[in-house]
C-alpha cells in the first residue's frame, strides 16, 4: 500500500478559525498560568488564579470546539484520520502518550512532584470539602474537566445520532455528578468518601471485609446504606441489568474510566488491535485479573472469618500488590497513558476485572446484541477498524450474523459509522440471540 | 480431488473459493495481478478519504488463505487455452485447471470522448486505478466528475472530503433518476448541492482539453461551457472485462455468457460477478449483467455448490441494494421502479428533506421499499414482500420494520396518516412489545404532562 500521505488544506470559515484560534490561544494561556503557579506565585489571590487558570483553559477548549459544528453537514466525517499525526501513532501521537504516562507515574509514586499543582487546586478543595486537596483531587478535577469538554466535542462530532448524543451526556452527568461532586461533597459533611457508581470488582473496598467493616461502623445511617448499596448492586444489580441492557449499561453510560475513553479517548479508537492474537491475550489477560481479585476477595473473608489466622499479614500483601498492579499501574498508566497508541480501551479490554464480569454476564445471560441487517454488508471495515475494544465486527457482519462478545461496551460506534446501515444495538429475546 | 483455478480475487471469485473451500476438499487457486489479497471494492474511496487505511480494506487477515489452502497467485491472467485446459500468466508461467472460474469483473466505460485519454483523466474501479487517483489529485484546483451514477456521488465524495472542489455532470434531468423516483432523485440534487458540489444536470461532457503536457487543463459541455481542472473522473458505468476469453472460443457478447447455472460455453469453464451475461429464456430482457457486491457474492456461493456436486440454478431472489450519497444512507429492498405504471406508492418525506421512506403496492400487495436516511430491516422486508403481504398490513406492522438506532425518531405514524390521508381507510399501528412497557410508559408520562 503505497498512499501517499498528502497534507490536506483545511479552508473552514474565516469567522470560525478566527474562533478556533482565539480557544487555543486561551487553551495554551489558561495552562501556562496553572502550571506557573505550581511555583507558589499567585499566593495572594489563590482563588482568582485557580479558577481563572482553568476556567480560561476549559472555555478556551470549548470555543475551539464549537465552530466544528459548521464543519460540513452532520454525518460521520473520519476524513484524514488515517493521514493525521496525532490520530495514525505519528509523532504527536507518541508526545502525546509519553506525557500521559509521565504524568500517570508522577501521580501513583511521585505526587510530591505534582506538589505545587496540588496545592493551587487548594482552594477549590477547601472550598468543596473543607480539607486541603490531595493528588487525587487533583486529578478527579482534571479528569471532570477533560470529560465535560471532550464531551461536547463528541456530542458534535456526532449531532445526527440521538444514540450517540445521549450516551455522552450520560457518562458526563455520571462523571461530574457521582464521581467528582457527590463524594466531595460527602467528605464537607463528614461523612465517607464514596462513590455511588463504582462496584465490586472495579472498586474492590466494596467486597473487602476490612473497608465494609470500617464503613459499617460509621455513625449515621448514610454508611449503612453504602454498605448496602455496594453489596446489593455487586451482587444483584449489576447482573440484573447486564441482562436486561448489556455491558453498555455501565460501560458506556455510567462509568468514569468508560467516560474518559469515550469522550478524551473517541479520537484514537481506531488504534485498538483487531487481529485474532490480540482477542486471545485479552481473554487471557482480562479473566486472569478477575480470577486474581475474586481469590484474593475469597481469601480475605476466609481470613476474617478465622480471625486473621488463616494467612496473617499475607493477605495485606496480596491486596497491596493488586493496587500496585491493577490499580496504578494498568488502570492509569497503561490505561489511559497509551491511549494515543492503542486505543482508549486498553484497560477495559485487557485490565477491567468489571467488565469481564459484565462480560460474561453478557455472553450468557443477556438480552443484547448488535444485530446484522440481512445481507447488507459490503465488508468494507469501517466497523472492525472503528471498534474500540478491537472486534472483528465485519467478520459476523459479512456472515450475516449477529454479534454477541464478551468485550463489547455497546458504544454503538460501529453501528454509526456503517455506510450500509448494517449493523443495530439491540436487546431482544435471548433465544436465536446468536443466529441472527 | 479437482484443481479449480479462479481468475480474479474480487467478492465473487474469493467468495467462490471460500466455498468450495467450505464443501470439499479440491485444490483452489486464485489468480490475481490486482492485489495479493482480497480486499473491499467498495471501500476503496474511504482509503482515499482517510477513513481507513488500505489494509483496513482486506475482510480476512493475511494467514487466513493458507489456513484454508487457498492458493493465491498475484500475477495477470492473459489467455485461456481450454482444450489443454491452461491459463498463460504475464510472467510467462502456465497454470493447469480441472475447472476454471472467470471472476475478472470490470472495466470502466469510455465513450469515446475527445481527450479521455490524456494524463489526470481516469475511471475509478481497481486498487491501481485508485493509486492513479491519489497521485493525479495531488494539489489540484477543480475536479471533473462525468456521470451520475453510485461512482460518480462517490468520486465526488472523495475528493470533497480532501477539500478539493468539484463539478459534478450529469448527463439526466436529475441525479440517477432511471434507478431513483423522481422524488428520491430531487432530495439527492439538493444534497449534492448542499454539500457544495457544483451539480449540473441535463449536462454533457463534449471535449477534455490537454494542455502542453498532454494532460486535462479544461473540459467542455454541450451547454458550451468550460471548466478548468487538473482532474477528470470518467464515471459512466462500467463493462465486462471479457479480454481474456479472446481466441479461447467462449462465448461472449457484452459479457461472457453464462447460462442459469452459470456454465459458459465451454464444459468446465464458470464465469461470475460482474463479468458474467447471464442468459435466462424465459426472462425479459433475454441476458442481464449484474454488477452489484451482492450479487458477486451469491454468485460465488452457487457456483461453489455446483461444483462440489450439486449443479445449483442461480437465483437472485428479492432484490435488495444499498449505498450511500455523501452523508445520506440509501436501502432499497424489493422494485421500486423509477416512473410508476400501475402500481401505487406511498412516498413520505422529513421536514429536514434529508430523509425519506417509500412503500410501492399493488392492489394486491407490498412489491418495494426504498429508505433514505432511515435504516429498514432486511430480513422483515423481504418477508412481506415474499408472503404477499397487504399494504394495510404492512403498515400496521411498520414498527417491525425500523432498523434505526435506539432513541431515534420514529415515522411509522406518519405513515399511517400519509396513507389514510390518501385513501380514508383507517390503519391501526400495532406496537412491538418493549421492554416491561417502557415505550407506552414514556408516552403515558409524556400525555399526562
């Protein structure tokens, strides 16, 4: 294959560059003065630098955003995807992804680092929780930011799919209001840190004795529902509505790393790997972690119940290195890290011990599919090359067969981009689900 | 244990291979000078739009055809000797068949045009035709695109997406009205023009004018106009690519002709997809080419069953086809002729007339659909058709029918009201059943407020 790599001019409207332009300039200054600060100089008016810095950096973003309504007509226009640096692991894609990964391990291991940045969000910390802020707060408001903007980019980017349009507004309403608002806002009134859209075992605290005894023994009533709510919705909700809706439930609608990968995260889907090994390490991989969480979550009961006799510190260990691991290490470095270079569901796919959960629920005991409509299919590859988590979609489409995996998040991306109008999200009679 | 040879890697030919694969044990060769492997005709324009890259265009990984002992061949098939059963190949070697399969598909049209064959003058068909096409629209001011058709939309697509202005010619009234109703055809005409493609209908092309160096500088119409580019793209149909059947006594005409069964001519020679004329007696017209993916394909997979021993009549079956028009997705299942006789139709439009959903009957029953826009079940379709189905039952059941994603907008109603508009029969929309009722909950809630 020998395409030539072309530079395509991009003559947009005068007004709108204009626009563009002036939301980078704001981008690139809003950042210049949060990161100056990390050095402690606007000491004196810490809420006006604080919220003036990102503020401009985020308003900025959106009016760079906007004008892109008025690119062309509404439809899917992946036109120079394939051609641009950031988006085809060029240059910019890997800059791009060893700051990301930089900043991930700064994060985990070496927040001091970060010190200066952490402490210039002080005051919005102060402000919503009364305590001074920590990495995490940090970067929970970064994250928000990055989904709040990049949101409104994939709203426009695919204003002619209600589907589209409404998954996004869903993982951004769940990310600023249950992952970043209500926990803070929890820990101002003095009650536990928590979040109400995180389950076993994607947040492990909810199963674990130790983090279910300590939240039990909280005064009030609240912890007690938490600890009810984290149990009964392991347990039995998530199953319930995996079967009645999908995975895509919470993958695609709910949660806060599914959030990220969608909106952050939409313009580097087509990096995933589609071939036949990849599918074979990740099954590997994906159900290896969900084997290690369930035994260790086994383990720690057992120790419990016998007093902490049974594996003595052992079991401490054992949950520290999974933190380490799986938390740290591939939830956020590789996870969000190689995003530019392999999509943005490389934790999902390979890591997410929920989704394979999610995903065996889904396998076999699920009303949902992605239908093929008849013989409509030209195998042309837009939706295997388009798909996130790496599936062949086009192999069942061609056959003319539905498609039901494990991996799939239901984003609904293949069924958008299908020139043909093959492909639906559905959920339906579990009998003949796979047959078409 | 037979060596079946098949000429040409397209969706019919690998689609035959792949079978016979599938039915028995014989040696399968495939020769090919396009690609070493099969890709996606139709995917083609979005290598070039940037969509995809050419190796997202291949439906099967590379190890795939040695997996399944498919031998493949990437050289040009020249002649055919069929009493010694041997293909000579442009490199000189010579390879041996037990049955032959002719898959060469087609050539793009030229019709005699002054100038069509200067430098940045081309059609659009193979995986080198494109390759041409990346290098002659390299930082050019205008492009030409003849015809209008499903390829000429396409060329005008493509090289729109690169930003690069276009004129469109269209020789009709108004774009591809001898497949599209009228009302089809105007939606396009509008959305063509919408996008900002300089559309001229009624409009032909009469003269491509070369410059020093012999390549397009300008053309000319029967209107006397000229338009000055650098690229012309030469889109009015396409015809059988038969060369290879020259002095090898198969018969040809337009195409190489095959019988129901798809046998040529000649005892254990096939011939399939588009380079096929299939000849049936008690059809009209008396032979018919069929350049459609889908047809490729089911053709491949009746030959295939002829050959692994049971000899197996092609049938089409209920028509179905499918395209896009820049951003306007187009499903046809059924006929849906462009100008009615006796048949009636129930045409609908969206205010946005960007969408639009027609349902053609008789007296009797349901005979086509043509969507735009809107996304129709196959399978329920073809169902309705086949089974004689009442207009007033259709639309009753419209709902089965929607394929659209979920939270879409619904037309179904609208239908409805069309149609007892139209006759004063009264028509009641029956509901699938959803889940736990959320629908009818949601439009209960919605009535109360």
């Amino acid at each position: 294959m020998n395409l030539i790599q072309i530079e395509i001019p991009q003559p947009t409207h005068p007004k709108e560059s204009i626009m563009k332009k002036i939301g980078l300039a704001m981008f690139a200054l809003g950042m210049l003065v949060f990161l100056s600060g990390a050095t402690g100089a606007f000491e004196n008016i810490k809420l006006f630098y604080c919220l003036g810095s990102l503020g401009l950096a985020a308003l900025g973003g959106v009016l760079f955003i906007l004008p892109s309504r008025n690119d062309g007509l509404p439809g899917i226009k992946n036109n120079g995807v394939m051609f641009r640096a950031i988006s085809n692991r060029g240059a910019l894609a890997w800059m791009t992804s060893v700051f990301l990964t930089g900043f991930y391990i700064l994060l985990y291991w070496y927040p001091e680092y970060l010190k200066g940045l952490i402490t210039s969000t002080d005051v919005i910390s102060f402000g919503m929780t009364g305590k001074a802020a920590t990495q995490w707060f940090l970067y929970g408001t970064i994250y928000t930011l990055a989904i709040l903007v990049m949101g409104m980019k994939m709203i426009i980017k695919y204003r002619h799919s209600r589907y589209q349009i409404v998954r996004t507004i869903s993982v951004m309403f769940f990310q600023l209001v249950f992952a970043y608002l209500i926990p803070h806002i929890l820990e101002a009134f003095q009650q536990p840190e928590y979040y109400f859209t995180y389950f076993w075992p994607l947040k492990t605290s909810v199963l674990f004795p130790n983090d279910l005894q300590w939240l039990k023994s909280q005064p009030g009533a609240l912890p007690q529902f938490m600890v009810f709510w984290g149990v009964i919705m392991s347990i039995i909700g998530v199953p319930i509505l995996t079967y009645f809706f999908g995975k895509r439930w919470y993958c695609s609608y709910v949660c806060g790393c599914g959030g990220l990968a969608e909106t952050l995260g939409d313009p580097y889907r087509q990096n995933s790997d589609k071939s036949l090994k990849s599918w074979k390490v990740e099954r590997w991989m994906v159900h290896s972690v969900l084997v290690f969480i369930t035994v260790t979550t086994g383990l720690l009961w057992a120790n419990s119940i016998y007093g902490g006799e049974l594996l003595g510190s052992a079991s401490m260990y054992f949950s520290r290195w999974y933190g380490f691991l799986i938390g740290a290490a591939f939830s956020g470095v590789i996870g969000v890290g190689f995003y530019p270079i392999m999509g943005a569901r490389v934790w999902c796919r390979f890591g997410c011990p929920q989704a394979a959960i999610l995903g065996i629920f889904q396998k076999y005991f699920s009303r949902f599919r992605i239908t093929t409509n008849g013989s409509q299919c030209i195998s042309c590859g837009n939706c295997s090359t388009y798909c996130e988590m790496g599936i062949d979609v086009r192999a069942y489409a061609q056959r003319g067969e539905n498609i039901v995996r494990a991996s799939c998040v239901g984003c609904g991306v293949c069924s958008s981009v299908c020139p043909r109008g093959v492909l639906n999200l559905e959920n339906g009679p579990v009998r003949g689900r796979v047959s078409t | 244990m037979n060596h079946i040879v098949i000429i040409g890697n397209g969706i019919a030919g690998i689609t035959a291979a792949r079978h016979i694969r599938k039915l028995s044990n014989h040696r399968i060769t495939v020769i090919s000078g396009e690609t070493p492997y099969f890709f996606s005709r139709p995917a083609l324009m979005y290598a070039f739009m940037g969509h995809l890259k050419f190796e997202h265009t291949k439906p099967y990984e590379d190890w795939f055809w040695a997996k399944n002992r498919i031998e493949l061949v990437q050289d040009y098939a020249l002649t055919i000797d069929t009493v010694l059963k041997h293909v000579y190949l442009q490199s000189g070697n010579v390879v041996q068949y037990d049955i032959l399969i002719l898959a060469t598909g087609s050539l793009p049209n030229k019709l005699g045009w002054i100038g069509q064959d200067l430098g940045g003058v081309q059609g659009l068909y193979s995986k080198q035709d494109l390759d041409l096409m990346t290098v002659n629209t390299r930082d050019i001011s205008r492009g030409v695109v003849v015809g209008g058709g499903l390829i000429g939309i396409e060329v005008a697509e493509m090289l729109h997406s690169r930003k690069i202005p276009v004129t469109m010619l269209v020789r009709e009234t108004s774009y591809w009205n001898s497949v599209l109703p009228l009302e089809e055809s105007l939606l396009i005409n509008r959305h063509i023009r919408h996008q900002g493609i300089d559309l001229h209908l009624e409009t032909e092309l009469t003269e491509i004018l070369p410059d020093v160096h012999n390549r397009v500088r300008a053309v000319r119409t029967n209107k006397g106009d000229e338009f000055t580019c650098e690229f012309v793209s030469l889109t009015a149909g396409v015809h059988p690519n038969i060369e290879i059947t020259h002095k090898s006594g198969i018969a040809t005409e337009r195409g190489i002709l095959v019988n129901e069964y798809l046998e040529t001519s000649t005892p254990n020679v096939y011939a399939i997809g588009d380079c096929a004329e299939i000849v049936s007696e008690d059809s009209t017209p008396k032979s018919r080419v069929e350049q459609l993916w889908y047809t490729g394909e089911m053709q491949g997979e009746t030959v295939a069953r002829s050959i692994c021993g049971e000899r197996t009549k092609y049938e089409r079956g209920i028509l179905f086809n499918s395209a896009k028009f820049f951003d306007i997705e187009y499903q046809t299942y059924g006929s849906v002729p462009a100008r009615h006789a006796d048949e009636k139709s129930l045409y609908w439009e969206h205010p946005d007339r960007r969408r639009s959903i027609r349902i053609v009957y008789t007296s009797e029953q349901v005979i086509g659909f043509n969507l735009l826009g809107i996304r129709y079940r196959h399978e329920i379709c073809k169902q309705w058709i086949a089974e004689h189905r009442s207009i007033e039952y259709v639309l009753e059941h419209l709902d089965q029918a929607n394929f659209d994603p979920e939270f879409f907008e619904r037309f179904e109603q609208e239908m409805i009201v069309l149609f007892e508009k139209q006759t004063g029969k009264k028509i009641h929309l029956r509901k699938q059943r959803s889940f736990f009722g959320f629908k009818k909950f949601l439009g209960n809630v919605r009535a109360s407020v």
